[in-house]
C-alpha cells in the first residue's frame, strides 16, 4: 500500500491557478497541512503545526513542500525524522527574507540578526529526500539552493532555467513534477530508520531552536515591528 501523501503549501496557500492546486488533484489520495494561518509566515507556528500532524500519523508520510512551507518542513522533519517516508522540497522561500515574524522590510534584508537562516537545523537532516530548484528563480538563487540540500543531505534536483519554476511565477500546470513523484512513489523508499543518530529532544529540537529565536526578536526593542510603531508607520 502506498504511504500517504502530506502537502504543505506556502505563503497564501495554494490558489486554483497554482501549480501545486493542479498537482493535488492530479493524485488519487493526500492530506493537506491543518492548523496553519497560510498569510502569516511565522515559522514557529507553521512548524509547530506540522510536526503535531506528523506526531499523529499512524505510519510515515511523504511529504511535499513548496515555498515558505519547505522551510517550516524542514524543522518538522529535523524532529519527527522517523515520520518521514520522503521529504520533497519545491521551490523553498529564501530564509534570508524573513525573520521570525514574517517578511523582512526591505531596509532590513541584510540584517541577519533575527534572520530565519540562523534557526533553521544546520545539519544533514536523518531522511530521504530532494530539493527542486530552478537556475532562475527570483527569491532563491540556485548557488543558495545547493547550499541548503548539501547542508540538508537531500538530492539536488534541476528544473531548468524555465523549468516551470516559472514557478517562480505559480501559474499552471506541472506535468514533470508529477511525472518525477510518481516515478519516486513508484521507487518506492528505503526501510524506515530505527535509530536515529544525536536525536534532538525538547530544549535541544529544531522547534526549539526557532521559538527561542522568535522570542529573542519579540523582546527585543530593535525589531523592526516597534522601529515602525514608534516611527508612526
């Protein structure tokens, strides 16, 4: 039996032109991410939604991401490893973008301070998995991509230079990524780990590592949320 299929959009969810809205109805059987306010791109709660979806699966998932959701996927699968059947990362937001309370303006884009790259797990990640990039997407240059999925330990998957990353763009639809999944679901996937190395539980988890930068930036009177109230903006 085929093991189940978790979507996890990004940023606004998935609307009826997206690609990934064209995806899902091209498959006979998938969940959809539950829990996650899709407008606001808090990492912290996105990953903490999704890692309790995972907790209550009764057997592994694969799970697709794309966008900002590949981000808050990446912390689930970092602490629920053995939840994961194949972790498939489309297009991820550039965590170089956001901070831990969503978009960074644009005077702030090379203040790394509160950056979303500071939390993210810096460490090969206990699953199998890929990473689909295009050579011209706007928000993450391919250099980065290779950086996350080596960082990460997953395959380096090329869409091309239009690929339909294009998708950049989020418009129609993908017949090679469905032709990609399904050949992958085909493949099947190796035996599930039993032992996961230099696990990281509670104040030592992934999760953890985000809330305590997300409160670092809420106390702090140099976020650019109270720069803005004070400034009267």
């Amino acid at each position: 039996m085929a093991l189940p299929l978790l979507i996890v959009p990004g940023l606004g969810g998935s609307h009826p032109q997206h690609w990934l809205h064209w995806l899902a109805q091209q498959l006979p059987d998938y969940q959809l991410a539950t829990g996650i306010d899709w407008q606001q791109p808090v990492l912290a709660q996105w990953a903490m939604a999704l890692r309790e979806q995972l907790a209550r699966s009764a057997t592994p998932v694969w799970v697709l991401a794309h966008d900002f959701g590949c981000l808050a996927a990446v912390v689930a699968a970092a602490d629920r490893p053995e939840k994961i059947a194949q972790l498939l990362l489309v297009a991820p937001a550039n965590p170089l973008r956001f901070d831990c309370m969503g978009f960074k303006p644009e005077l702030l884009l090379l203040n790394e301070r509160f950056c979303l790259s500071r939390a993210l797990p810096r460490y090969v990640l206990q699953v199998s998995g890929k990473l689909v990039a295009s050579r011209n997407d706007p928000w993450l240059p391919w250099p980065e991509a290779a950086d996350w999925a080596a960082t990460w330990g997953l395959d380096l998957l090329d869409a091309g230079k239009a690929g339909h990353l294009d998708a950049a763009s989020g418009h129609g639809p993908w017949p090679k990524l469905l032709r990609w999944l399904r050949a992958w679901q085909r493949a099947g996937v190796a035996p599930p780990v039993t032992e996961y190395r230099n696990r990281r539980k509670g104040r030592g988890s992934a999760l953890a590592a985000v809330r305590q930068l997300t409160r670092e930036q809420m106390q702090s009177p140099q976020d650019h949320r109270l720069w803005q109230a004070q400034r009267g903006q």
